[in-house]
C-alpha cells in the first residue's frame, strides 16, 4: 500500500503563517489532500515542540498521530533550519531540512542547539553555522537523523542558489558530502532541470509543498511504496525507491524566470544573458531565477530518471473552470463537495476515471484530463511573483 508524504510545512510559530496551523488543523487537511504522511514542521520551537509531546503519540515505528485508533493521517517530525555563515569570503545563506526518527531524538538536538541560539524567535530559526558543521553536529547526536538542502535553486536562502549559495553540494559539506542523500526541488524547478546536472545525479529528489496555509499542504509532494514506517521511509530516501515526485509545473513557482518585481520585469534566461544580467528598468542586477541558475551549473544533456507528475491544485482548477476567485465561497463549496463524494484531492486529480468527472462537471472533467495531459499555457514567475498555469481545455 503506497502512501503520499510531504515532509516540508510549517507551524503558526514560523514567521508568515497562518496562526490557524494547528496540528489538528494539519491533519484535518493532509486527510483533504490524500496525504499518509505529513512533516511537524518547526520542531525546534519550543513550543510547538511542546504541543508535539502532549498530543502525539507513536502509531507507527517512528511516526506519531493524534488519534490512537487507525489513524489515517502519521506526522513525521520534521524542522527547517537556516543558516547565514561566511565561507570562502563570500555571506552563504542556506535552509536544510531535517527529519528525525523520534521524539527523543529531537529533544536532543533542540537541547544541544537551545544552548547556543534561541530557537524562540521562529519557527524556523536562524543558526549563524555552516551546513557542515552543523549537520556533522546533528549526525553525532543521532545519525538516523536525515538532512535535506531545501528548495536547492531558489536566489535566496538555498544551497545552490544564485545569491547566497555555493556550485555544488561539495563545496558545502565537504567531508559530510557522503551523509546528504536527497535535495528538495522547490516549486520553482522539477526533476527535468535536476537531470542536467551531472553532481546532482546521486540524490534523491524530494518534493514538498513548504506550505504556509493548511490549504496549501501536498501542493507538491511524494509517493513511496514502502511500509509506515520512520526507518522505511529513510531507507527509500537513502536508497532512491521513491515511486515518484508530485510536482508544480515550475513555472507557477515564484522563481522560476529572472527579473524583478517593482520594476516589472520578467525575462527568460536568454533575455537575461543578452542584457548582461542588468535591469533594463532600474540598472540594477536582476534576481535570476532558478532555470537560469541550473543553466549556469547545466553540464549535460539528459532526461529525468526520477519519475514525477505535474499537479494543479483542485482549488486552482476550480477558479478557472467556475471563473471566479481561487479563495472565493463558490470554490469552496465546489471544492468540499467534490471531496465529500470523490475522496482526497490526489483522488480527484490523479486517479479519479475522466467519465466519473464528467458526471460531476463536464469543464472540470475537460481541465483536469488536460493538466494529466500537460496541456497548459504557462506564464512564468519572477523575483517572489508566482506564475501563472492556465489549463487548455477544449472550449478556450
Ligand atoms: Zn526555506
Ligand atoms: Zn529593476
């Protein structure tokens, strides 16, 4: 029995969220999308650390629920942690996700990491130490421990990044190198831009939604075939059985193109070449994006071996089929209704018989066999503007 996880969200503790994400609230949603698993996130605040301990309890080998009797939704202790440390002269900025395999565990790292920062302020904290250091710190604590560059491409605050970051994960972690066994895509990038890097081909490729809002959980995400298990779903990630990647078309990330956002400007990775990487506008270096950086690190030709599936979100589908607002009452509605009588979101949208649609609503039925299809019009995101998918079906 296969499940979907999605290791990467937040808490109300991080900085931009929605106070309502509360894990009843987190559950309540996972079992909307179709999720099995689904990240703590934060569990190095204190607090939210606290409200782990007093309402999970461990239903599988290392995965915790809120209820005791078959639950459908597991919680898998998950945190992101970001650092800002100089290296090689240069400021790097770099989040790393982590996963851990208990209760125990966690409260030794945030024990040994409470020392030295204060992991109050935010729910993902920032730590002034290098990925390198501190993921050989948190291994030493417990090695089961899984470590995860986060959105690897994107300007700011990532590994491979165009501002902040480094060319490889070997110039990051030196002698850790061999302990990092998956990088997160982001919405902004999928696994056809991974494929081009020849450095990048020994890492598992995670995707996940690092949802803000409830509503936004699994908007990307991953299925494993293993069993419910913290040691299974390790080993899948380590050994690279994941059976595939639920993916945004990258485009709609909010860095996909270069450009920048007051100015207006939005350019593909060629207009930015031929432009020397200068804003026509204000004169100043544009913000590249994550197809221009994975470009710039490209070393071959090559397509994806990591299986993965474009997703729209239902919500997103229903705004356009019903031509009102994605947050609109109409959507809503339409929304919760489809899920009463279909079943989770991942249901609907993946496995749900175009027939079975088409006797709910024909246009709904017409979009969603266009985005399995991949028949999309794509409008590109630039420096933190979300892009813009827009389903072909026939009658447009
Ligand atoms: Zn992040
Ligand atoms: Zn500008």
């Amino acid at each position: 029995m296969g499940f979907f996880a999605d290791f990467h969200i937040h808490s109300r503790y991080s900085r931009g969220t929605s106070p309502a994400l509360e894990l009843p609230e987190l559950e309540r949603w996972a079992g909307i999308k179709g999720l099995g698993v689904v990240g703590s996130g934060d569990f190095t605040h204190p607090l939210w650390f606290r409200s782990l301990k007093d309402s999970l309890s461990e239903t599988a080998p290392g995965l915790y629920s809120l209820g005791k009797n078959k639950p459908t939704v597991h919680f898998i202790l998950s945190s992101e942690i970001s650092l800002i440390y100089k290296q090689g002269g240069r400021v790097r900025k770099v989040h790393l996700l982590l996963l851990a395999p208990s209760l125990a565990a966690v409260e030794k790292i945030n024990a040994a990491l409470g020392r030295r920062y204060n992991l109050n302020a935010d729910g993902r904290p920032i730590l002034g130490i290098s990925a390198r250091e501190i993921s050989a710190e948190i291994l030493a604590i417990d090695d089961q421990v899984l470590i995860v560059p986060a959105h690897i491409w994107t300007p700011w605050f990532s590994l491979l990044g165009s501002r902040s970051g480094f060319d490889s994960l070997e110039e990051c972690f030196a002698e850790v190198t061999p302990f990092i066994h998956a990088v997160e895509t982001g919405l902004s990038a999928d696994p056809p831009m991974l494929a081009r890097v020849g450095s990048l081909q020994r890492y598992t490729v995670l995707s996940n939604s690092d949802a803000h809002s409830a509503a936004n959980l699994g908007r990307e995400a991953n299925e494993f075939a293993c069993p419910l298990a913290y040691a299974a779903i390790a080993r899948a990630i380590r050994e690279n059985t994941i059976v595939r990647t639920i993916e945004f078309f990258p485009e709609q990330g909010k860095y996909h193109h270069d450009g920048h956002r007051l100015c207006g400007v939005s350019l593909a990775p060629e207009e930015t070449r031929a432009l020397g990487g200068i804003c026509p506008v204000c004169g100043k270096p544009l913000t590249l994006g994550v197809l221009y950086r994975a470009g710039e690190l490209a070393d071959r030709e090559a397509e994806s071996r990591v299986p993965f599936t474009y997703q729209v979100p239902l919500r997103q589908i229903l705004s356009q089929v019903l031509q009102c607002g994605e947050t609109s009452q109409k959507v809503s509605r339409r929304y919760f209704s489809l899920i009463e009588r279909l079943g989770p979101e991942f249901t609907i949208l993946q496995d749900t018989p175009i027939p079975a649609l088409a006797a709910e609503d024909e246009r709904l039925a017409a979009a969603i066999r266009a985005m399995r299809e991949n028949r999309v019009r794509r409008q590109p995101g630039y420096d933190g503007v979300y892009g813009r998918i827009t389903l072909e079906t026939e009658d447009r």
